[in-house]
C-alpha cells in the first residue's frame, strides 16, 4: 500500500494574492461540553489561522472563553446553538463532535450530541462534514453524508461500526497484519461513501478505492487534544481541497508537526505547542 509523502502536498489549495476575505474558507465548529471544555478550543485555534473565518458554537460556558480570548480570534463568530442552521450554510465545511459528551446527560446543560449530530446531518447531507469525537461514537453509520470525512481511533471505529478488529494493537503488527485493517478501513469507506481516516501510530486514510499509510509522529502526540488538533486542522483543508487529499494532509502535516516539536522539546508537548506549531511547518512544508 502506498505512503502519503510531501511531494502530494503541492496540489493543496493556496491563497491567490489577489483574494479578499471569505473567500479562502469558511469552516463552522460544532463542539465542546461542559467536561469537554477544551476540545473544540484547540480545534479552533488550528483552524482559525488556515482559513478566512470561523464560526464557532458550542455551549455557553467555551462561547465564553472564546469571546475572552477575541485577541486570537479575530476572524471569527461566536455563534450560539439557536442559529447554527443559518451558517452552517453559509460555510465551507461543518466539523462536528470534538469534545460533545459521549452520552447523554454526563453534565447538566450539555446537548444530547446524537440527537444534534444526527438531525444536523439529516438537514444538511450536501454540506462537506468532518465528524470527530462524541459524535463519532453515538451516530448511525448509516447517516454519514457523501463525501464526509470521519477521524476514529480504533476504539472509535469499532464502535461506529459495530466491529471489531482482528488484530489487537494492529499497529505495532507486521506488514501483513496492517495491509488486513487498511483492507477493513477501504471496505468501510467504499459501504458508506466518505473518507475514514483511522488514527494511529500508523494513520490509515482511504476513500474506498484509494487507500493509504501515513507514518511519523512520536509518542508525545498520545496526549489529550492532538486528535481534536488533527481534526481542526483536516476539516480547514477541507474547505478548500477534495476530501482524501485534505485527510491525507492533514495526517501528514500533523505527525511532522509533532517530529518538529519532539527535535525542540523532546515527547515533552501538548495540544496547545502542536496547534502553535502546525502553521510554522505548513510554511516549510
């Protein structure tokens, strides 16, 4: 199976020059809990230095912290769950599900993440989606639009699809035993029509009929929030991009931001040193 490399990155959308605001990328952020405060916070600080603007929802404790730290947030609305509707059609790509409650009622106040998953995805199935985290492990498979993106671990991925990997900590496995999950991983992709990018030490992205590996990274990225990193910053490089390149950039970018961390701090960095981090080797990159 082929690897992803960054001669593949030359096709990824880039500014003109001549562009005016709006026109690199509108991306709305669904996410967050009350437990989960600061999930879809580092979804969005990724985001918000790829494309043009962001509108951000969540519940009313992050709208908040991200009202307090506008300084960062400058090309960007807050936008409160009552008028999701109006700019989800307005923006390029809906990620939805980093930091929602993996059940109902963990925290008083919090949405029930399947029931506004779900009818969010019902009312909108020709938006471009990116489906991550709470949403991922409470919704019908059979509800993932065209053309979604969606980023499971394998835990993640065994319970969207009601499945179960053969192979215990395939990762760590032969050449073989990996080639047997990226077979499942296409398999799934190709039944429901999107783009899985299954995460691991070993990233596997396919869209049913292309599939491939991405390797790198390091065990500094194992920490809380890099996988709500790694979605922010794949659902803004939907906006502009086909759907398997953004997943296969994204992972890519993703896991050399990490080896560029780990070369200045050693496995000694978080979400937050990774988000400030991505731009700087995009650039290089």
């Amino acid at each position: 199976m082929q690897e992803f490399n960054s001669k593949d990155l030359k096709n990824l959308f880039v500014p003109n020059k001549d562009s005016h605001k709006g026109q690199n990328g509108k991306l709305m952020i669904i996410g967050g809990s009350k437990l989960f405060h600061a999930a879809s916070l580092w979804s969005l600080k990724v985001a918000s230095r790829i494309v043009d603007m962001v509108f951000y929802s969540s519940v009313p404790e992050n709208n908040e912290i991200v009202q307090k730290v506008k300084e960062e947030f400058r090309d960007g609305i807050v936008i409160p769950r009552n008028k999701i509707a109006n700019y989800i059609n307005e923006a390029d790509c809906v990620l939805i599900g980093p930091g929602m409650p993996r059940k109902e009622g963990e925290e008083e106040g919090d949405d029930d993440t399947k029931v506004i998953t779900e009818y969010l995805l019902k009312s909108s199935q020709n938006k471009k989606w990116v489906i991550d985290g709470g949403s991922l492990q409470t919704i019908n498979p059979s509800l993932i639009p065209q053309g979604t993106i969606i980023t499971p671990h394998t835990k993640e991925f065994e319970k969207l699809f009601n499945f179960q990997f053969p192979i215990s900590n395939f990762q760590s496995n032969s050449n073989d035993q990996i080639s047997k999950i990226e077979k499942i991983v296409q398999e799934k992709a190709k039944k429901y029509n999107c783009v899985v990018l299954l995460k691991g030490s070993i990233d596997i992205v396919s869209n049913g009929e292309e599939t491939v590996r991405i390797s790198g990274g390091n065990a500094g990225m194992t920490k809380g929030g890099t996988g709500d990193v790694l979605a922010g910053l794949v659902a803004a490089l939907y906006c502009k991009n086909d759907a398997f390149l953004a997943a296969c950039a994204g992972s890519y970018i993703n896991k050399k931001t990490g080896e560029k961390l780990a070369e200045k701090m050693g496995l000694y960095f978080n979400a937050s040193d990774l988000a400030d981090e991505i731009p700087k080797v995009m650039k290089n990159l």
